[in-house]
C-alpha cells in the first residue's frame, strides 16, 4: 500500500455526482472519455472489458499502458478543472495530441459507477491502489477521497504484463437499458469517438462478456469504424497527409482517375459500366420501377478546388476561391512569447483548416446500399446520416448536419468525419458548453466552421441531385427505346397478318395499316391520379390503435398531406365540422388514390360516422384498395368483410404484441408504406424505408441463447406500440387493461347498422 492512505479531492460529493451527471449523456461517450485519458498518458494501448453477465451490476475495466500516476499525478488527478495542456505549456512541454484540458474527464468514472477502483504504476513508482466509494448516508458537502486500498482482483492478466499505467475497474455499473443490438454495436461506437488519425498512435481494443464461457478468457478485438465508403456517390476530401486518408476512398479515388474521360449517362454509358469491376461501382435501384440499377462511378475531388457552379462562395473570406484554410486573428490570454503571439498588440494568429472527407450516400434503401457495402447499418445506434466533427481527434459533435440550416432533398444522405481543432486551441478561450458536448454557436470560430462547411454540404447535394437527373433521364431514354421497339414490332405484326390473309383487299389492308400505325405513333394525354394517400376508417374510442400507424408512419417521414386521419394532432378543427367532413371524406376516396385503413372493433361498430365512413369506402374503392385492422375477426362490418385477411390484435382477453401480431402489423405497414412510395415516385420524392424483417427463432433456440421475440423485433415499431397503444399517450383513456375490459363488456354484434348499410346503398 503507498505511504499516503489518503488523497482529497478539491470538490464536494454533491458537486462531484452534479458534474459527473450532467456532462455525460450515455455510458460510450463516459467510456470514450476514460479511453482518452489513457490515450493523453502516452498509451499505445487501451483495452475495455465489459463484463455485462449482470446487467444491472456490470463491471466495467479499462485499462492503459502509458505513463501511469506518480504521487504528484494523483494530487492532480484530484484536482478537479486542472488544466493539463496548460501545465505543458508552463513547463516548456508538447501539448501536441493531448485530448483533455479542463481536467473533468475523469468524472466519465463517477457518471458509471459510485464505487470504482484506480490501480497505477510508473517506471520510477511500484503499483499503487486506490478506492473511491459513494456511501448513501455520507455528508454531501464533505470532500471525498480516494483511499488506499488492497489489490483488487481483475478479469484480465493483461495488467501484470504491463511495465507501466493505469486502470479503473468501476463496479455495479447499471447496462440493463443497453439491449443486444446495442452491444454488438459497442465496437463500432467507441471507435466514432476517436479519430482514425488518432488510432494510429494507440489501438484501442474491446471485450465484452455477457455468459460464463467468455468470462473464462475474454477475446480482445480492435475497435473498428463500419463506414459504408463504396455506397458512397461523391466524396470531398482534405488531408494534408495523404496517410491520412481512408485506404478506401483512395482506393475509389483510384479507380476514378484511371478512367478519366469515362461517361456513364445514357444507354451507351451504362452499356460501358458493364464492363467496369463490381467493387469500383455504386448501384442505384430506380423507386418503383422494376429496371436495372443504374450504374455509378464514383468520385473523389478535392475541398480546396477553386470555386465552381457547385461550390458557393466562402462569406468569411468574401474571396472568390473557395477556402478551407486561413488564419484568424484574436486577443491571447497566454502570457508567454512564442512565434505566433505578436507581444506589442496582445494578440495571436492562430492558423486554421477543415481537414478530413465528406460523402453522399448513393442509395440510403439498406438492402441496395448493403449490396454496394457489407458495412451499411442504420439502426437507432449507428446513423450513416451524420458528420462527425472532431477536434483533436477526439468526437465533439455526433452529427453536425443539425447546425447547418440545410432544408434541401438528399441531405439525408450525407455522411462525414471533419476535424476543426482551432475550437480548442490552447491559446483561444474555451468555448466548450458546460456538457463539454457542444460549443458556443455564436462565437466566430463556429460559424467560422459552419460557413465552411455548409458549401461543402450544399456541393455535394447538388452533385447528388445532378446525378438522379441523370438515372432519370437514361431511364425515360429506355423507356422511349422500349415503347418505339414495341410499337414497331406491332405494326410489323399487324403488317405480316394482314398480307397474309388473302381475304383482305390490299387497299383495305394498307388502310388499316395506316389507321394502326398512326394510332400508335400519336400520344394520348390523359390526367392521372398522382397523389397517393392513406385513409385512416376509425372509431374516436380507438384513437390509441389508429395513432399508432399513424404516428409510426409520419416518424419514418410520411407528410401529414398523405394522410386523412380526422384524430391526428393536424386535423383536430376539421372533426368537429361534419359538412366539411363529409366533403373531405368523398374527395379522399374519389378524387386521389386512396388506400383504407380500417381500424374496426365494437366502437367502430357503435360509430355511426364510423360505419358511414365504411358504407363509403365500400361503395367507391375496389378490394384491392383497404386493408383492415380489427381487435376481433367478428367486429368487421359485413360491407368490407370479403374474407381476405385482416390483422386482429385480440388474443383471447388481451390486445398484445405476440408474434403472430407483431409480423401482421410489420406486413401491413409494409403496405401502407407501398403504396405512398408509388405516388413518391411519381413525384420523385425520397421513398419511406420499409421495416426489414428478421427470421425468429424457435422457441427452444431463443430460450438456450437467453433472448427474446422483442431481440429480433424493429426497435421503433416496438416502441410506438408501447408508446400510443400500451400508454395512449395521445388520449385520455384509461390504461390498455381498462381499454380491453371495456371492449369486451360492448362486444356485441349490431346488426341494424349492417342492415341500415344495406338500405342506404342498395
């Protein structure tokens, strides 16, 4: 044990769990922090093992070969809000790489765990252990302290192997709110908190154990980015080492320049891109129509090209090049003299640049994309749909798309990793917010960014936007090419029919002849519909039912334009009006192509307006145009009940999301999705993602992996079911066991509304 038992923080408990609490949103990003601070100890190594067999009691080890803490770094490590980059620079050191400069990182321990011990060693001072434990009943304005304790025992031998460095092992750390998807995705989200740059100079390596088997020898493996570059259409890219960049995009970068002249529009073009290897191209399938992929060649260029029709003028510079470096002049709070600081003025000149790429997704429709790029996942913990701004190497904003102000079509196809140190330059002021997860936005150095940034964003768009006229333009030359191909091989038909009846005079034939001709060559103009909407068919006492699809489907990016839903938070006025409500139901169904949602039960039953809505949708639409959900089979009103199938949610006295009624609502989203994508594609809008379905497995293989159905199930689905059919958050209706009591006290057939159906429209 050392020979100091005790070492005192600057700060009390409660402003200790304030600080530790506040500045840290999920466990990766605390993680991360702790990784850093290995990293800025000098380490080539840092490895994490989450031991994740008890959820609710984890226990989580990261540990580092790097310098390790003699007594004098302990002292400071208690210090909370040291500076570290600015003790370097008082003491003539490099503050080059360092990540941290507040001295607050280390409260990422505090944010995990309340009970957490530090092992330590140097290459002049032997292992040293220390303890920092919350005690529910200790004074919350009392400084706390880390205690000299006994050696605990690890998970891993690594830590004997090393000569020097630090680890933490947090105990009781609570994981239960991190499902499987999120553990296989832990890899890829540690690695987005660093830099790639950054990962040359120290691997950080993961190990998680969720099961006795692993806990006898955890397997480290490297942390790894999955960044999709080949579904990638165009990139923009500033590394001023070309070591730097991605071996991808050099690799695409490559193949762009060793077919300089290459043309891909057209039929010929896509004639010639047969010829061009699979992995040197992107395939983008045509929304809603069954053709080839058109076929891309994708392309790398430089951020610092000189203005073009695509690039906007850089408003900082006022120049008429395009820049992504220069220098800013501002008051300096050093008080040393180096080569950038002019001592007569008090002000330094602080040079800057924007380094690193920015691309445009080609096709963001996961099955195509994962066709072009095995690595292409968007769940609800990795988003493709992000630019990741680093600074000094380290990630301090998940997704600066959000700051832009860009409202255009494809940028939710943007995908970048930037890095913009001047934002925390050692001799700037700290514009960090108290979180240390954002920055000031109105100070010059952001907007600084931001105006270099959103060109770049706005180029590239435009590239993204130029290159779907193209597919559609080759695809209308196909179509053309098609249409004449047929149409002259049925006048070549008709020709050879009619020469070859002999009963057939031949001026009356080549008469006819020309008649058929002429009649294929003209054009007929007819007005079709062109907006696709969905009608939502419900009783206001099954608002919870009807506003999970409605809510689910406007969360995927379905507009408020494509749905009549009388119960929707948009349309509240036009309820209470039945004249206008009568006219907007007779346009929806007869003047758009309207699909029927039918959400039926014993209310929908009791509903007159319900049932009317039914006799109307009956009397106007085909079969093929209304799908149904109904609580039971018996309470679909005789008028739209042609035996076709129809989810039913009852399961005996219970509405639950079973399996059989989880993969119905799946399927019949599916289809509302169908059909609003065919008028987005006539419209050429993005089209909704469709839900991927996933193979369950049988009940014996889920009990022996120890998951569930939900495991398998599409995360948002699952919450939106919770959300407005479980809780009815939308309505003021009693809990779902109430709900179905109350369904089931009505549940009665009521035969003269059928009857009264018959009469009105037979």
């Amino acid at each position: 044990m050392p020979d100091n038992e005790q070492i005192e923080f600057n700060f009390t408990w409660d402003a200790l769990k304030l600080l530790g609490k506040s500045l840290y949103s999920n466990a990766w990003s605390a993680i991360s922090e702790l990784v850093a601070n290995g990293i800025d100890a000098g380490a080539s190594e840092v490895t994490v093992l989450v031991d994740a067999r008890n959820k609710q009691s984890a226990t989580i080890e990261i540990m580092d070969n790097g310098s390790g803490m003699d007594d004098a770094a302990l002292n400071m490590y208690a210090r909370i809000g040291f500076d570290r980059r600015q003790f370097a620079l008082d003491h003539g050191e490099p503050t080059d790489g360092v990540m941290g400069r507040k001295g607050i990182g280390k409260l990422a321990a505090l944010y995990l765990s309340d009970d957490y011990d530090l092992l330590t060693k140097t290459s002049a001072v032997d292992e040293t252990c220390w303890n920092l434990r919350y005690m529910s009943d200790v004074d919350g304005d009392e400084n706390p302290s880390l205690e000299a304790t006994e050696k605990p025992e690890l998970l891993t031998a690594r830590w004997e192997q090393t000569d020097t460095g630090t680890v933490l092992k947090l105990r009781n750390v609570d994981l239960r709110h991190i499902g499987e998807v999120a553990f296989n995705q832990l890899s890829i989200r540690l690695a987005n908190q660093f830099l790639t740059t950054s990962m040359h100079h120290a691997t950080v390596k993961l190990a998680v154990i969720q099961n006795n088997n692993e806990a006898a020898n955890p397997e480290f493996q490297p942390v790894k980015k999955a960044i999709a570059f080949h579904n990638l259409a165009f990139i923009a890219t500033n590394f001023p080492d070309q070591l730097d960049m991605p071996n991808d995009i050099r690799n695409i970068a490559s193949a762009e320049q060793s077919r300089p002249d290459f043309k891909e529009s057209g039929q010929s073009g896509q004639k010639a891109m047969k010829d061009v290897p699979r992995d040197e191209k992107v395939l983008i399938p045509y929304r809603g129509r069954d053709l080839t992929p058109y076929q891309h060649l994708p392309r790398v260029r430089s951020m610092t090209e000189p203005k073009t029709p695509q690039i906007e003028q850089n408003p900082v510079h006022g120049s008429e090049e395009f820049r992504i470096t220069g220098q800013i002049h501002e008051i300096s709070n050093q008080g040393d003299s180096t080569a950038r600081i002019d001592a007569e003025n008090n002000t330094v000149t602080i040079p800057y640049q924007v380094t690193g790429w920015i691309g445009i997704h080609a096709t963001i429709e996961q099955s195509a994309a994962r066709d072009n790029d095995k690595n292409f996942t968007k769940d609800r913990w990795y988003n493709p749909n992000s630019l990741r701004l680093y600074v000094r190497d380290k990630l301090a904003d998940e997704n600066l798309l959000d700051k832009l102000g860009i409202t255009q079509a494809f940028l939710n196809y943007v995908e970048g990793e930037i890095s913009f140190d001047i934002l925390d330059d050692d001799f700037l002021p700290d514009i960090a917010t108290s979180s240390r997860q954002g920055f000031d936005e109105l100070d010059k150095r952001w907007t600084l960014l931001i105006s270099i940034v959103k060109p770049q964003v706005q180029a590239l768009i435009r590239e993204r936007q130029q290159l779907a006229e193209e597919q559609r333009n080759t695809a209308n030359e196909y179509r053309s090419e098609v249409e004449t191909n047929a149409k002259t091989e049925a006048v070549r038909s008709i020709r050879s029919n009619i020469r070859n009846n002999k009963d057939i005079p031949p001026e009356a034939g080549n008469q006819v002849l020309a008649d058929v001709t002429q009649h294929l060559q003209g054009e007929t103009k007819l007005h079709a519909k062109e907006d696709y909407i969905i009608f939502i068919s419900h009783a206001s006492r099954d608002k919870r039912l009807s506003d999970f699809i409605y809510e689910y489907m406007r969360h995927i990016g379905a507009s408020e334009e494509e749905f009549f839903y009388t119960s929707s938070r948009d349309k509240s006025s036009l309820s209470k009006n039945t004249t206008a409500l009568n006219e907007q139901i007779r346009l929806n169904l007869t003047q758009h192509n309207a699909l029927v949602l039918y959400v039926t039960s014993t209310n929908f039953l009791d509903s007159d307006f319900a049932m009317f809505e039914a006799g109307a949708g009956w009397a106007t639409k085909t079969a093929e145009e209304y799908q149904i959900m109904s609580v039971q089979h018996s309470e679909i009103p005789q008028c739209i009940d042609d035996n076709r199938y129809a989810v039913t949610l009852d399961n005996g006295a219970n509405i639950t999301l079973a399996k059989d009624h989880y993969s119905s609502i799946v399927q019949l989203l599916n289809e509302l999705i169908k059909h609003l994508n065919k008028g987005r594609t006539i419209k050429k809008n993005d089209l909704l993602p469709e839900i991927q379905t996933t193979q369950i497995p049988t009940e014996l293989e889920l009990r022996q992996s120890g998951k569930t159905e939900e495991n398998y199930w599409d995360p948002d689905v699952l919450q939106y079911w919770q959300q407005y059919v479980d809780n009815g958050i939308t309505t003021d209706d009693a809990p779902l066991n109430e709900y179905e009591e109350k369904l089931s006290q009505a549940r009665t057939l009521h035969s003269d509304h059928v009857q009264k159906l018959k009469e009105l429209y037979k």
